[in-house]
C-alpha cells in the first residue's frame, strides 16, 4: 500500500474523525496534523481534554513513521510520554508535528511538539515497535 493510502486510511479513522483530525502529512520522518478544540475534544472545565493531546500526539508520530517504513512493515506504540505545558481553549486550531529522533531496524523514537496559538502546549516522546505483520 502506497504512503498515501496508508494516511489516507489513518485520517479516515472513526476516532480520529470524531477528534477532528482535518488532514495528515507525512514526509521525511516527519508528521503534521491539524484540528480545531471543541465539541468531543473538549474536557467538563471548557479546555482541550489532555487524552486527546496525547492520543494525537501519538497518531502524527505514527504519520511520520510511516514515511519510512516499507510496504510490508508497519508499527506500533511501545511507549508515550506527555508533558502538557498548557491549557487550550475552545475554539482554538491545535496543530501536532512529530520528527524522528532514531530509527533502528526494531525501535524507532519520536519526538512530538503541540501548539496553538503561537504557543507550545504540550510535548510528547513516542517509541514505536516496527513490527512486519503476517497473515494468519
């Protein structure tokens, strides 16, 4: 599958539509994604729910793998750490960029930046596993 498919398919994802997630790049082990805070992504105290920061926080790292894999490989989360710097009002555009710190032939490591506003609000490392999937 080409690495527009596989973002395509990432994008088209039920959860990250009910997030908002607008568009996904992809390019040279780097990954940018946008979206708006509100309606689901919006916590009780009106500000950006911290689970959705770090669930794309983990998406755009996996975006930004992607341009590096091969067809045949694909690769999940091994381990994620977030420091959420500050909060983020409704109504506000969230833009999540991801770059890739190593990549070895098992283990890749991410680091992943949150801002809006012209603001840093959160910082993520993401450590995937590159797994090869096969068919049962």
């Amino acid at each position: 599958m080409s690495l527009d498919a596989r973002l395509q398919s990432v994008i088209h994802h039920p959860l990250h539509q009910s997030l908002g997630v607008r568009d996904i790049q992809a390019e040279d082990g780097c990954g940018r994604l946008e979206f708006t805070a509100d309606g689901l992504t919006i916590n009780p105290a009106g500000m950006l729910h911290g689970g959705v920061i770090y669930t794309l926080a983990d998406v755009c790292a996996y975006a930004g793998l992607l341009s590096k894999l091969a067809p045949n490989q694909e690769a999940v989360t091994h381990d994620l750490h977030v420091s959420v710097l500050r909060p983020v009002p409704s109504g506000q555009t969230v833009t999540v960029q991801s770059e890739i710190r190593r990549l070895g032939r098992a283990i890749c490591f991410l680091d992943v930046s949150v801002e809006s506003g012209g603001k840093l609000v959160a910082t993520a490392r993401v450590t995937k596993s590159i797994i090869t999937p096969t068919l049962a």
